[in-house]
C-alpha cells in the first residue's frame, strides 16, 4: 500500500486512545491502518478495570496526571472511576509533546472519556472519535472544540465488514489531516479578533468588522451557546487578540433559563488571559426557547415574541435583568486585561425600539444600572453609556474607536518585538 509521505517529515504521532480492556482489538486495528500510512503510534489505555495493557501507555501512567493521583481513578464505584480518569486524560494529554492528532473509538462512556481530553487541545489539532453516540446531539461531547464525530453504525464490539471500514476511514482520516495540515491564508498576517453577534444585533456587527477589517482578521461567533463557548476556546488557545463581545446574551439564557446558555463560566477566560476587552448589553432584552409549544409552562404568560417557527423569544423582566447586570459586572471586574464596556442607552436588539416587541426602558435601565452599580471602575477599566442604539452606526464606531484604544499597547508590543 502506498504511505503518505508522514513519516520523514512529521516528528509528531497519532495518539489511538480508549479502553483497551473491552476495545484493545478494534483500537490495535486503528494503530495498524495509522502504521500502514507511515505515521509513529502511541496507544493509551484508559481502562479503569486493572487488566493488563497492551497499549504504549499504560492506564496508570495516565491516571498518575490526576490531582488526586492514582488512588483517585482506580476507586471501586465505576462511575467515580471513569470520571476521575477522564480528568486525568484532560490533563495528560497537555503534557505530551509529541501529540499531532488524536483518535479514539467507543461507546457512550469510552466517549466521554476520549472526547474530555481533546476538548482539552487547541482548535486545528486534528481530532476524530469513531461512537456509537455520533448519530444524534453531540454537543455535550464536542463543545467549543473542533472534533470530527463519525458514528460506528455498528457497536465498537469486534471487527467485521462494517467496523472495519468505519475504523480505516477513521484513522485515513486522521493521517490525511496530520500529513496536509492547511496552509495560512492571507489573512493569517493579520491578528485575529473575536465578535459576537446575533440576529438582532447583525447590523451593528457588520458594521463593527467593516470598519476594521483591513487591520484585523474578524472572526464572527454566533452567540447562540456554543457560540459563545468557541470564542473563549480560541482566546484561551492563543489564537485570539482579543475580542468585541457585542453580544453577551447567552447571560441572559443563563441566569433565567434559556436554551441558549453558554454555562456559568462565560466570560471566565479573560480572568485567567490578560487579553484586551470590549462588551457590550446585545441581546440582553431576550430568553431563548425553541418552538412556541416547547415554552416552559411557568413562562407562558409572560411576553412571548415569535422570531420563526423554530426559535420564541422572552423578553427579560426588570428583576431578570438585575441579575443578569451583577453577573455582567461581577465577569468584568475579573478580567485581567484592559476593559471597556459600552452601553447603548436607546436599546440593545432589533426589537428593543419604540414601537419593537421588546421595547421595555424600565428593564433596560434596571440592566444598566446594574452593570454601573457594580462595576469597578480603572485607569484601564471603563464603562460608557452612550445615548445610542446598539445597532446605530455611531455605536459600531464607539466599539471599534474601544477597540483601537485597549489594543494599541499590545499592537505596539507585537511592533517591538518584530
């Protein structure tokens, strides 16, 4: 069989990961097809039943990467075990150096496991997991990441005709990734920023990557949960600037229980990277829900809008709105870089307008006065109110005018440096 040419030129291996106790023949079948295209293999063993391994790495190696250490993995609830050897995995996988791709096949739980640790690895590292979990909503095991789901169609449970061509493609897959990585486009020369943006806020992010694309590559994040979390994903891998998080919406699903939650953790990475920031209310007037019948039976009186036939929209009360003002805050005053926060005054969607559905000042207010409450204040930390719409061109001009301010130190670091 003709190889890629991978082996020369790639100091990197194919990591094949899962439970070899229950999976070693299919997994071994994978590393086999990898080895046939000319790629170094390392397997890893994340069995928490202690049985031999035969893999490269044995389950003890990995789980030693726990905070807890081993003691915490091979614990005799199943559950606690596979938990905690997840985490192990996560952590492990950080570690290794040699890491160029990562493939894994399994069930629901050898899912769980393999898909936690890459997850952990930077968006562009080729990643493929072969399930028998991948024919339906994936979400709770790709997330922000950028991992390539295939469904097993038969169960992970030996080889025959079907496995055995769902595996081989699986690992041609990962080999064809790892040896034909894509080249940068031009706009790679440019420093990458991120924007959030929803339906009702389009014209104000438009507007917003007009004025700055011919500086900036402008990454475009729907701010529809996963949105959201794949923005921070990419700032937290180094591969953003900063960002112009015009739309922090998912909050609001957050805090009142929408469909479109982000997690409690949102905004949560620029505590942790000193990147530059600019937020701002978008979106903030909503809940999101799916079809008008899947409205939840406590919110059926309040004010219902319905965007289309898939999505109904809730407008958030001056309470709600509290809350989600001291959750803004409370993110903002974390963040290590420099801040600024603008707020639209005369609305913060397409539908907050006079005459809109969602047009409702008390709440907006009780927002504002919220995030202003309870926002500590910098030399390098501003908050502006401005009395614009978020979608008016003059506000698009205050966030990039922002923008310009809090990133002109780290363009003239990058300028120093060069």
């Amino acid at each position: 069989m003709l190889t890629l040419p991978v082996a020369a030129s790639l100091h990197a291996a194919a990591y094949v990961a899962g439970t070899f106790d229950t999976k070693g023949r299919e997994l071994m079948f994978v590393k086999q097809c990898l080895e046939r295209r000319g790629l170094r293999v390392v397997t890893v063993d994340l069995s928490t039943s202690g049985r031999p391994s035969s893999a490269s790495i044995h389950p003890r190696e990995v789980a030693r990467h726990h905070p807890q250490g081993e003691p915490a993995v091979f614990s005799k609830d199943r559950g606690t075990a596979v938990t905690a050897m997840a985490q192990a995995f996560e952590r492990f996988v950080l570690t290794r150096r040699d890491l160029g791709g990562l493939v894994g096949a399994g069930g629901s739980g050898g899912t769980s496991l393999v898909t936690q640790g890459m997850r952990a690895l930077p968006v562009g590292l080729p990643k493929v997991m072969v399930s028998t979990m991948a024919s339906g909503d994936t979400r709770g095991w790709v997330g922000p990441s950028d991992i390539c789901m295939m469904y097993s169609v038969t169960d992970v449970s030996g080889l025959n005709r079907i496995s055995e061509r769902v595996l081989a493609n699986a690992a041609h897959a990962l080999a064809g990734m790892m040896a034909h990585a894509a080249s940068l486009p031009a706009s790679a020369s440019k420093p990458a920023i991120g924007l959030t943006m929803f339906g009702v806020t389009t014209p104000c992010v438009q507007a917003l990557t007009r004025m700055l694309a011919d500086d900036y590559d402008c990454l475009v994040f729907h701010a529809t949960g996963v949105g959201g979390q794949s923005m921070e994903k990419l700032a937290g891998s180094g591969l953003l600037q900063g960002v112009i998080d015009v739309s922090t919406t998912e909050v609001a699903d957050e805090i009142v229980g929408g469909v479109l939650s982000a997690g409690p953790t949102r905004m949560d990475v620029f505590a942790r990277h000193a990147l530059p920031y600019v937020g701002s209310c978008g979106a903030l007037d909503m809940v999101n829900f799916g079809s008008w019948d899947s409205v939840p039976e406590r919110f059926r009186a309040r004010r219902l809008h319905r965007h289309n036939a898939s999505v109904t929209l809730m407008r958030t009360t001056a309470d709600e709105c509290r809350a989600i003002g001291e959750f803004i805050a409370r993110k903002l005053d974390a963040m290590q870089g420099p801040v600024r926060f603008l707020i639209p005054d005369g609305g913060v969607s397409q539908i907050d307008r006079p005459g809109q559905p969602f047009h409702d000042p008390e709440a907006d207010r009780v927002l504002f006065a919220a995030i202003e409450a309870n926002f500590r204040a910098g030399p390098d930390r501003q908050l502006r109110r401005l009395p614009l719409h978020i979608n008016d061109e003059a506000f698009a001009q205050a966030l990039a005018s922002a923008w310009h301010e809090v990133a002109a130190p780290r363009q003239r670091a990058r300028g120093a440096s060069a």
